[in-house]
C-alpha cells in the first residue's frame, strides 16, 4: 500500500467526521471515540473498536489528513481531566474531498439533461388574422352560455 493512502475503514472514520463537522457547520470535529466507533458501525456498517479508532487516527495523523488535539487540563488539586479530542482538518482532507466530489459529477454527468435540446424550438406562430373571428364566435352566446352557431363554421 503507498503511503498516504486510505483503506476502506480508513475512509469511513474519515467520512464519520467530516459528518459530524457537518452537522456542526464547523471544519472540525469533536466527538469521544466511543461516538465515533457507534457511528461508524451504524453509517458503514463496520465494527471499530476504539484502540484500533485510536490507531487509525494517529495513522491518518502522521500521512497528514488531520490534526488531534488532545484537550485535557490539570484540576485544582492535581488531578487530570480529559475531554474529547478536537480533530482539525488539513488542506490534503479537503482536496481529497474536491476531488471526490468532481469524480462523482463526472460519473453521474450522463443522469442529467443536456443543456441544449438536440432539436430546435420554434416558437409557435399563429396567423393573427384568423383571430378575430375566434373572439367572435366566443362572444356570441346564447343564454345557456354555449356559442352560438355561425354559418360556414360549424
């Protein structure tokens, strides 16, 4: 496998947390591993677990893909309290994510209709001579409100 590149459940942690920044309208994530890992088994379908979550993110750490930044802070007395990891995304994220996006409309570019219809429309032209006599046959009703027969139409 060359380097940098992302293998299926890779992917799917990836997509996860794009996910999540999504719904967040943020460009970045945040969530315990313990999310992620239900997440993931419920969108794809894939049984994670959060060691292997864990080395998978330090993986696609060290290729580059996005940065974890462990948020913990030391209590009053000394203890440590940890958080979720805040996962920032880099620029080789968002390309692979353009690129994505312009192989899939490229795919499905023959699902949607062309731009130009392949014959030419032609505007309907009438002859506005005949239209006089039109409005006259609607204007002459009989009391029942049906058109009245004039002669050489009918």
């Amino acid at each position: 496998m060359r380097s940098g590149a992302l293998t299926a459940k890779k992917e799917a942690v990836l997509r996860t947390l794009i996910g999540i920044a999504k719904t967040h309208n943020k460009y970045y994530a945040y969530a315990t591993r313990e999310t992620i890992c239900g997440l993931v088994k419920r969108f794809h379908y894939l049984n994670v677990a959060p060691r292997t979550l864990s080395r998978y993110l330090g993986e696609m750490e060290a290729e580059g893909w996005l940065v974890v930044v462990h948020r913990n802070w030391s209590e009053v007395n000394g203890s440590k309290k940890f958080r979720c990891n805040l996962y920032k995304f880099t620029k080789k994220l968002f390309l692979w994510l353009k690129n994505l996006g312009e192989y899939a409309r490229k795919v499905f570019s023959h699902f949607r209709a062309p731009t130009l219809a392949h014959y030419s429309f032609k505007p309907l032209t009438r002859d506005l001579r005949v239209v006089p006599g039109i409005v006259e046959i609607l204007l002459k009703t009989e009391g029942k409100g049906r058109a009245s027969p004039i002669e050489g139409v009918l």
